[in-house]
C-alpha cells in the first residue's frame, strides 16, 4: 500500500472505536483457567490496549484535540500498569 492510500490519522477515530469495542468484547469475556491460556490472554489485552493507546496519540498529535482526553488517561494508565519488563508484576494476574 502507498503511503497516498492511507488516510490522515484525523480520519482514524472509526478505527479507534472498532478498537476500543473489538477490546472491550474481548475483555468481557471468561478468563481463561488455564495458565497458558491465561498468559495469551493477558497479552492479547496488553497489546490490545497498546494498539490503542498508539491510535489515540496519533489521532491527537495530528489534530485540535477532537477525542476525549479521558479515555487517553485512562489508556495511559493502563499501560504503565502493564508495563513489567522483568516479568515481576502480578497485578492483573
């Protein structure tokens, strides 16, 4: 694809809400007992909520603040409680 095909990210907010809802409906759902299927669950909500986060600042970086500055804080929050490079933190386990 060529960058003339790709809209500018102020035409992104469709894609931010089949994001946020795509993630809410997964979320939502049971959480897997097992712990393999805990742990790829876990991650695919981590990356989930990073896809977003990374739509959210592109959509505000390249407009007049058009979106909710509080579904960026709460997103911004989220992720800095994900984020465990060592692999210490067991808060959402």
């Amino acid at each position: 694809m060529s960058d003339r095909n790709i809209p500018p990210a102020t035409d992104w907010s469709s894609f931010l809400t089949k994001a946020t809802q795509d993630y809410y409906h997964f979320a939502m759902q049971s959480t897997p007992l097992d712990a393999k299927e805990f742990s790829a669950y876990h991650s695919a909500c981590k990356a989930a909520l990073s896809h977003i986060l990374i739509l959210k600042k592109l959509i505000e970086n390249s407009s007049d603040k058009t979106t909710e500055p509080d579904l960026f804080s709460l997103l911004e929050n989220a992720r800095k409680a994900t984020y465990d490079p060592d692999g210490t933190n067991d808060s959402f386990d």
